[in-house]
C-alpha cells in the first residue's frame, strides 16, 4: 500500500466509526477528548451564563394555536446564553455558533423548552457523522493538535456536514448576544387550533438587528466581552427578539437539521421573547432539553433532536455530581 492510501485511511479512519451507531456516553467521552475534563460544567456549551425575562404571545397568536405559551399571557423565562463546545474558557470571538438556551413555565407548572443555536443549521445530518466529525477534532497526544487534514477529508467524504462550517466562514460572530439570530434548527410539530398539525422551525429575530464582530476584532487575541455587552445593553432595558415560526411544506425534511428549509416558506410573527437581567444562578439547575415540550407541541424523528434527551441527561447528571 503506497503512502497516500496508507494517509487518506488514517485521515477517513473516523467515517469508518461513525458507521456504528452512535451512543450518548460517545458524544460526552469525545467531548471531553477534545476540550479536556472540566469537573461540574456543562459537557457542552460549557461557556455561558444566566439571563431572565419574559416571554408574550402576539395578540393573534392564541388564533394560530392554543399552546399555553401562545396565549397572551406573560410566561416567566429563564434563559442561558453559551459558547458552542466544551470548554469553559473559549474566546469570544472564534468562528463558532453561540446557544440559547430558553425556559418558559406557565403559572400551571407547565413546560417549554427552546434549545437555539446562532447558525441556522446544524453540523451535521445524524449523530453518526456528528460524532464522527468530532472525531477528527481530538487532539493528537504528541502535538496537543488536531490533525486539520483528518478534519477536512471527513468534511469533503460527508457533504452533510459542510453547511454549518460554511455558515460560520462566511459570517462573522455576533458582537453581542443581543445582536443575533437564534435558530431552532430542528423540526417541530405543532397543533393548531381546529386540530391540525404543522411543521415548524422556530426563528428568534433581534430587535436590536444584526451585528456581528469586525475582521480586527476576529483576528484579535482572545478576549472575554459577551457578558459585558449584554450587561450594558440591559442597563438601558430590556433586550427583545420577535419568535417566527416557519412553516414546512411537504417534501420539506423534517428529519435532517443540517438542510435549511427554502427562504420563501410561511414565516409566522407569533410573539416576543425579552431578556431583562443577566447573571445569578436561575439557570443553574435547568437542563435545557429541546425535547421538554408542551401539550399540543411535539419532537419530529430527527435523530440529532433524539440524541439530545440523553446526552443532556448524561452531562446533568456528571455537573451536578461534580463529574
């Protein structure tokens, strides 16, 4: 066998695991291969802090659909903002997604969950080729690198995981988590009010627009100011996003969250998510699982959105031990 085989093997060596079925415990032992062990964090999106507000229904939204959170009244939110990853001390202004995390609870005890990221797909179709990709991220012990080379055969050998790195290239980070898209990224359905279900992905627009870092702030040395901006923003009031709720039509996958659906589908403005004060402990013992759903919403197939339950229960489990 000639040397180049003999490299392209090792560097696909990775897409021959992910044939296997993935496993929770793989995605959080990969992790921690990666960004090392960090004892009582989050396993993933280890880098964050907690936020509180509120969350409002559009006046017309109760018409749409009788969800709790639909109707009007104001539901109490405690909410995280996060780095993607594992590791708690990443830089702020890496070429990365961002996350929030939202929970709304009704005066009933009811519950929903929203689990967003700042791209509008994920990284890959399955947890297969998830797990995989990250594969090729594991340091190499001699080095303390990643081999890139490993990385970008995997890429180019499952197509699938092209559009969030893409995404990512071509858009700068946000400059504050007040000034971004959040992206549900997974397929939803819910139940309208004569009893019909939809599919939706759901769409938090900021009020505040889009902004996203310099090219000199990207390529500065690594800093710490995301908590900073949103505290400054807060301290003129309260930050705000208008949630769309796209509609899927048929032959839409409801199943890959690494496809994005067409630009020109149905885009409901069904209310208005607001961040009041960041900071404290609220969100501390909320595991926020996009599988917590209310009556009358429920999961799609999609086997990304699936995996998520466990691994999340995993990682809770380990954070509140101090694991």
């Amino acid at each position: 066998m000639n040397k180049i085989t003999l490299s392209l093997l090792l560097a696909l060596s990775p897409a021959l695991q992910a044939a296997e079925q993935a496993t929770p415990n793989q995605f959080i032992d990969v992790f921690a291969k990666i960004f090392g062990e960090h004892k009582g964090e989050r396993k993933g999106h280890a880098k964050g802090f907690c936020a509180v507000g509120s969350f409002q229904a559009l006046p017309e939204a109760k018409n749409f659909s009788s969800v709790f959170w639909l109707s009007g009244e104001k539901v109490p939110v405690t909410a995280r903002f996060s780095m993607a990853g594992g590791n708690p001390n990443a830089p702020e202004n890496a070429r990365s997604p961002r996350g929030l995390g939202v929970q709304l609870k009704s005066s009933k005890g009811e519950l929903q969950h929203f689990a967003m990221l700042t791209t509008p797909v994920f990284g890959a179709k399955d947890p297969e080729n998830f797990l995989g990709l990250l594969q090729t991220q594991i340091p190499d012990p001699a080095t303390g690198k990643a081999d890139l080379a490993k990385t970008q055969a995997f890429r180019a050998a499952h197509p699938d995981t092209q559009a969030q790195a893409e995404y990512l290239a071509k858009n700068s980070p946000p400059w504050s988590y007040a000034t971004t898209s959040y992206f549900g990224i997974h397929t939803f359905f819910i139940k309208d009010n004569s009893g019909v279900e939809h599919k939706v992905r759901w769409h938090f627009v900021p009020e505040d627009g889009v902004k996203g870092l310099t090219q000199a702030e990207i390529k500065a040395p690594p800093t710490d100011f995301l908590q900073k901006r949103l505290s400054d923003r807060l301290a003129k009031g309260p930050t705000h996003w208008t949630m769309q709720l796209v509609l899927g039509e048929a032959g839409d996958t409801e199943t890959d969250p690494s496809v994005l659906w067409p630009t020109q589908r149905t885009t409901l403005e069904i209310g208005r998510l607001s961040i009041t004060e960041q900071g404290g402990e609220a969100c501390t013992v909320v595991n926020f699982d996009p599988n917590v759903l209310s009556a009358g919403v429920r999961a799609s197939a999609d086997r990304v959105l699936q995996m998520r339950s466990p691994a999340y229960a995993i990682s809770f489990g380990k954070r509140l031990t101090n694991q």
